[in-house]
C-alpha cells in the first residue's frame, strides 16, 4: 500500500462512520505516512500484506481445529 492521502483518509473514515474534516484528516495522512514510507521498501514481501482478511481467517480456523482435536 501506497502512502495515504488526506483524501483517502476522509474515505476511509467515511466508510467507518468516522467524522473526519479535511484539517483532522490532513493530520492523519501526515502522522501515519512516515510509517508507510518506512515499510516502502519491503512493501509486498510480507504475507500479512497480501491479504489482512485472509489472515485472521487462518487465525480462526487453526483455533478451531485445536479446539476439534
């Protein structure tokens, strides 16, 4: 994932149902981006990047199993 705008920050926080003005969402783009320009170059390598959904389904079928066996 790319650096997140302002504008896909109020996108994101509108899907939520999260209030987010343009002042408060150009703060969050600001304070996170550092973190995504700082993953940039291992961006696409870790598993947990291709699908985070995907992930916490494998979490909860493991614990279903043990919990079957």
């Amino acid at each position: 994932m790319t650096r997140p705008t302002a504008k896909d920050v109020k996108v994101i926080a509108h899907v939520a149902d999260v209030p987010a003005d343009d002042d408060v969402a150009t703060r969050i783009a600001n304070s996170i981006g550092p973190a995504f320009d700082g993953f940039a170059p291992i961006s696409g390598t870790l598993p947990f990047d291709l699908e985070p959904a995907s992930f916490l389904l494998a979490q909860i079928a493991q614990k279903i199993e043990k919990v079957s066996k």
